[in-house]
C-alpha cells in the first residue's frame, strides 16, 4: 500500500507477521493498530498509559510517543505510541504484553450448605432440560453447564472478560461507560465476545445443542451485571454511589443481545436469565453467592468471609448478624501496576523463596515452564516476595531494600536504573522497590478493611472460628505468607479455609434449588454496609499497615 507503514511483529516460537498500515489511521494507537490485526494486548487501564501491560520491544525503525520519537532498541508502551507514515518498524511482543494466553479461570470450589433438587428452571424432558451457571468477573468469565433433570455439573469453561480492553478496573470503565458509544461496546463484548462464545464451547464439550438451554443464572459484581444489561454505571462512580438496580432481576436472552448456536440449534430468543441480587455498588452479587454457598450465616461462632480482588470485599458474620464492607486494594494483586506483573496464566512465576545467606532466590511457575522463560510474575508470588523478603532481612519494614542486604546480592542480579533498585528474579522477571510500594497500599487497603470491620464489631482476630478466602487469588495463595505479610492480619493459618470460586458455587445452588434464590434476597437485606471512608480511624490503620509486620 503506497504511503503506507509496514510492521512487522515477532513473537516467540512463531513466524515473523508483517502488515501494512492504511495511512489514514495516523494518530491511531499502536496498541489499537496490534490489535486490529490479531495481535491484542493487555491495555489493562483503559489505554491511558498508567501501566505496562501493552509494552513493545522496538527491534527496528521509529514511533512516536508524545511530541517525541522512539527509535530501536526501545521498550514502549504501545497504547502511547503511533506509526509514522512510510516507516518501516519490527518490533517484538513480550508474551507478558499478550492477552491471548489461556487465563487461570477458576471453576473450583466447596459447597457447604445442603441443598434441595428444586431446579429454577423446569426441566422438559427431550427438550429444554439444560441450564448454565456464569461468574461474570472482572477480569475473567466461568461457565457450569447443569444438566437440571440431575443436577450434575456436564462442562466448565472459562475465559477472560473481553471488556478487559476498556481497562483492568471497575472504576475505569465506570467512566469510560460515561458515552453511550463505549457503554453499547462494553455490553457487547460481556455478551457477544464472552458469554456467547464461553456458552457454546460449554454445550460443545457435553455434547448438548444451545437449544436445549432452559435458562442461566449469572452472578457479579454490581458494575459488571450494569454493563451486562446496558445500564449506565456512571451513578456507582459518584457520592453517594446509587446502584440503578440491586435486587435480583429476571430477563430473556434476547433482551441483552445473548445469541448462541445457529438455526434449529441455536439458543431461543425467550431463554430466561436470572441475576443474582446484590448488596451494594461494591458489594454484589458474587459476594452474595459466596456468603450462601459458604454457609457461613449457619455458623455458630463469628466468620469471615474475604475475597481478594480489585476491589476487597470482606463479610463479617456474628450471632446471626451481618457486616461488610468494601475497600479498592486496586489491581496490584492482579499483576497491574507493576514492572512484571501478570495474571495467573502458564508460564507465571506463581511462588518465590528468597534467601541471603547464601543469597538465592527461588522461583515457581505455572505449568512449570522454566523460571528463565516466565512469561511475568502473578500475585501470589509477590506475596511470597513480601514474605520472604522480609522474613530473611531483604526488605526493611518500609518495604525498601535494606542496603547492606542488597550489597549481598550478585552483581548480574542486582538492577539499577534512575535510582530505583529492582531484584533479578528469573531472567528478564524482576521486583523493584517501586513494585513493592504498590504492592503495600494494595495489601493495607485489606489489612485495614479486615481491622476496621472486626473493631466496628468489637471482635479480635482471635475469636474469628474460620476465615473463608474466596476468589481465584485465594486458591494460590500461600496462607502463610499472606499472615506474615500482614494481608490477613492477626489470624492464624488453621483459621483460614480456602474455598474458591465462591460466586460460581452459590450461582449453581440458585439454579439447583430455587429456593436458594429467596434466601439470597432476604441474605442481601440482612447486611449492614460499613462505609470505610466514613470510619474515622480507617486512614490511620491504612497507613499502619503500609509498613511490613
């Protein structure tokens, strides 16, 4: 194409790809151009340059980046930089810059409450007698496939979430939604991009046509169901954060645009979707499955329930009473933010030991790909960092490198660049001070929500009989190491029961046993919602536990 810019992209293991760039797309982001032609990248915050989830490697040839250029070798962040015409650039996508990569979907998880075979959606025999189950996360998308006659659970599936692309965080695409252009897209790749596709290959694995589906039961947090139903979330972005809708709601596969299958095959247009109520603009529906499929309201003793995500949402149960609260510990956990950070996927440094005398560090992965070629670090390895760092003397309690540890260090493992110092992990994988900062505010915004709950209630640590730790994060998580960095401080590890995908479970007892949908919607109106920000002592625990125990 005359005039045109000429790319051409290298990813490991895989031919070279080169494409040409219409000249009329300047001013476009590379990251948008990638993405058009099949290479997508984890533009994690919205494409406004607030992380490293889009980075490119310049082999050859020049972009621009603001008012200046960027010539090879250079890393840059492909949602900051545009083409210029009639170049010619080769650049390599880090597998870490990549969002193809199969996500850890976690469909595990533990039911502790009994449960009646009372389907919510009446079973025809020879026709419509199949039903499916969805978390609709943030980040990532689980899918049951229930056969309703039984009960059985005939496929799982999972994926990540294509809004993904509008940023990594509920609050970003709270104010991306703020157009009604971005707020139709978002609602169309939760349904269309996701939903749709997870839907079919589910029916595809147990070998059931969509048009046998009788209905769905979906669970999230209050913006994803929002964007689900093409409702404008921008109310739970602002003072005094009104959901337009908390209850449960009942609605029909055609009313969102969910279209599955072909023909005589296809899902029916009338297929009954049910959402599972909420509790709050940061309290949802997921947090309501999760406290009912626990059983954590039939416990004697007082519980908690903690899930671990961009958002924080911690339950307190005590003699029947209930008590939450939500605080935004961001998506460090998550891996953004961070110089190396990623989810959890194959090929992620997933657990970490560290050791100074002798200086060694040690590194898992998932899939157990060697640590030399991780693809990044997951949240639970970091914990680790935190733990072990400070444990051996590495990090001071401020989260900084204590010098005279880091003149133990290997000079070939030591990194310092504009004054910031970074821990060679496994090959290119490293952890800076920077990194460590951000991983303390996100830690002691958990830290404290957990503190500022239990004193509001008047209960210690101590008297907590279990500790249920819900969420994907939760299942790689080493309990230990979260106590000792002080994410779940004060509690001892045989409190502390980790029970999964806990949205996921209370979604598939909705389905299973209809009266599980009442006892969640008369839950939801039990729950008193503490408001962190009006806790007066909130701020000082934050800043408390900013420090390393």
């Amino acid at each position: 194409m005359s005039g045109g810019t000429r790319i051409v992209v290298e990813i490991e293991d895989e031919e070279p790809r080169e494409f040409v760039v219409d000249p009329r797309a300047a001013g476009r982001s590379l990251a948008d151009l990638l993405a058009e032609h099949g290479f997508p990248l984890n533009t994690r915050c919205g494409q406004r340059g607030l992380c490293h989830g889009c980075e490119v490697q310049m082999r050859g040839g020049a972009v621009s980046v603001g008012p200046d250029a960027a010539s090879a070798p250079a890393t840059v962040q492909a949602c900051r930089a545009r083409v210029m015409d009639r170049a010619h650039v080769v650049l390599r996508i880090p597998a870490r810059s990549r969002i193809e990569h199969r996500p850890q979907v976690i469909d595990t998880f533990r039911i502790d409450v009994p449960c009646a075979h009372l389907p919510l959606f009446e079973p025809a025999p020879g026709g419509r007698d199949t039903a499916f189950a969805v978390d609709l996360g943030t980040t990532t998308v689980a899918v049951l496939l229930i056969d309703l006659a039984t009960g059985d659970v005939l496929s799982r599936t999972g994926g990540f979430n294509e809004q993904i692309r509008f940023g990594d965080n509920v609050l970003t695409r709270i104010d991306a939604a703020r157009s009604c252009e971005a707020l139709a897209a978002m609602q169309f790749a939760a349904v269309s991009e996701t939903i749709s596709p997870l839907l079919l290959r589910a029916c595809d694995r147990a070998g059931r046509a969509p048009s046998r589906l009788a209905g769905g039961a979906i669970a999230g947090n209050t913006t994803m169901l929002h964007l689900l139903t093409g409702v404008d979330p921008s109310p739970l972005g602002v003072a005094p954060f009104v959901p337009c809708f908390i209850e449960g709601k009942r609605l029909t596969a055609s009313g969102i645009g969910l279209a599955a299958g072909k023909n005589g095959d296809a899902l029916s247009p009338d297929t009954p979707l049910q959402l599972l109520p909420g509790i709050a603009a940061y309290i949802g529906a997921d947090i309501v499955a999760g406290v009912y499929a626990t059983g954590m309201i039939f416990d004697e003793a007082p519980s908690l329930l903690v899930d671990i995500g961009t958002n924080g949402e911690i339950v307190l149960q005590s003699g029947g009473r209930l008590t939450a609260c939500a605080t935004a510990a961001g998506p460090a956990f998550e891996g953004s933010g961070l110089r190396c950070g990623t989810r959890a996927r194959d090929g992620a440094i997933s657990g970490i030991n560290l050791t100074l005398d002798p200086f060694r560090v040690e590194a898992e992965t998932i899939g157990n790909i060697p640590a030399v070629r991780a693809t990044g670090i997951c949240g639970s390895a970091y914990v680790d960092f935190l733990s072990a760092g400070r444990r051996c003397g590495f990090l001071l309690e401020s989260g900084r490198f204590d010098p005279a540890a880091w003149k133990l260090v290997p000079p070939g493992d030591r990194i310092e660049t504009d004054g910031t110092r970074a821990l060679r992990i496994a090959g290119e994988a490293r952890i800076s001070e920077v990194d460590v900062a951000v991983l303390l505010q996100a830690k002691a915004a958990i830290g404290a929500g957990i503190e500022t709950l239990l004193e509001a209630a008047g209960i210690e640590a101590g008297e907590i009989s279990r500790v249920y730790l819900a969420g994907g994060f939760g299942m790689h998580l080493n309990v230990g190491h979260a106590i000792a960095a002080g994410l779940l401080p004060g509690f001892r590890e045989e409190q502390v029961r980790v029970v999964g995908n806990t949205a996921l479970a209370g979604t598939l007892l909705a389905l299973l046993d209809r009266t599980a949908l009442d006892e969640m919607e008369s839950l939801r109106s039990r729950v008193e919602v503490l408001e962190l920000n009006l806790q007066e002592d909130f701020e000082d625990r934050f800043v408390d536990h900013l420090m390393l125990p």
